[in-house]
C-alpha cells in the first residue's frame, strides 16, 4: 500500500442522491440528464484526483475528466457488472489520460535527463517516503506531482497509483522497460525534491 494520495478532494453540488448504482446506471441507458448529472457528481471527486495527477495543470485535468466521462456514457453498455463500478470508470479516465499523453507525445513524453549531481542528491535520497509523507497536505503532494516533468508523472502515476508493472508501462507508452524503471527513479527523487522545503524535522 502506497502512501501517495489516490484522489483530491473538489466536490461539486449534490453529491449525495438516494439513488442506487443500478438505477443511476438504468437511466443513463436511457439518457435521463439527472441520472447522468447523478452519475457525473458521485465519481467527480475521485476522478477528478486522477486527472490533476497525470495533468500539467488543473484545466488539463479537467480537459481529460470530461472526455473520460464522455467515454464512459457512451461506453456504459460495455458495462457487464462483474466488478466495481468505480473501478470500470476509473480505468476508463487513466485510459482518456494515457491517450491524451499519447496525443501530444512531443510535448509530454520527452524525458527531462537532468538528474544526477544536483545539491543535495544524497540527502534526499536518504529520506524515507513513508517519513516524507507523514505531514505533507494532499493537495501539497498533487502539485508537487504536477511539477514532475510529464515523462516522469505519467511512469510514476502508471507505476504507483495504478500498480502497472514496466512492462505494461513501456507497451502503453511505446518506451522500453529500462527507461520505464529509470523514469520512476528519477520521478521519486524529483517528487522527494518537490517536497523537500516541506519535509517534517524527524524526516531530514
């Protein structure tokens, strides 16, 4: 179990309907706009979280949340109820994110090569991740996330959050295993970076 955050927070407006997943699933089969608007502000908040950890920033995030939605209203009959409801959508917004990266391949997959001989390269790699992480905000880590460069947050994010091994990530993304594993590395020290300023006492 990882200790990075799974979602943020940012809930909109009735969140709380009395309708059970099969109903709101029913009708939007039928295209009822409430069901769909239900639907729609149920999983926001958690797929929203999704979204903010593969995107640059928070427009980009919602860019890709509402193009995964549109992916999951027109896919909703694919549905066949075997599994989690929340976990179909989700793989279907990592999937929208995955494609949008791959869309932009030029802008977002090159690899930021700077890493080794920077100030304080030891130190930060001394720090435990479960310490780095003991009083930092979720909304702290997200960001910190964000500033990753997008080769190493959309590893990082594939490898972490949605527990993809090398070799899935290298066949999403048309890279090699090797640069998968190095990417990851450089994503953790970078991310440790990112944090540094806000690292506890105990965890320096």
């Amino acid at each position: 179990m990882n200790n990075y955050p799974s979602s943020y927070v940012e809930v909109p407006e009735n969140t709380n309907s009395p309708m059970t997943e099969v109903e709101i699933i029913h009708g939007c089969l039928k295209q009822d706009r409430s069901c769909q608007k239900t639907l729609y502000e149920r999983f926001y908040s958690k797929m929203m979280g999704i979204c903010l950890r593969y995107a640059k920033n928070r427009d980009e995030a919602k860019d890709i949340l509402n193009e995964g939605f549109m992916k999951v209203f027109t896919g909703l009959r694919s549905y066949n109820a075997t599994g989690s409801f929340e976990g179909w959508i989700r793989r279907i917004i990592v999937h929208t994110a995955i494609d949008h990266l791959r869309k932009n391949r030029q802008e977002y997959l090159i690899v930021n090569t700077v890493y080794a001989n920077q100030v304080g390269t030891t130190k930060l790699e001394e720090v435990d991740e479960e310490d780095l992480f003991k009083n930092i905000r979720q909304e702290d880590i997200i960001k910190a996330i964000q500033e990753l460069s997008p080769a190493y947050r959309t590893v990082f994010n594939l490898y972490v959050m949605e527990e993809f091994t090398h070799k899935e990530i290298a066949e999403k993304l048309d890279i090699s295993e090797g640069t998968s594993k190095s990417n990851l590395s450089k994503a953790k020290f970078n991310l440790k970076k990112n944090l540094a300023h806000l690292i506890s006492p105990t965890a320096k």
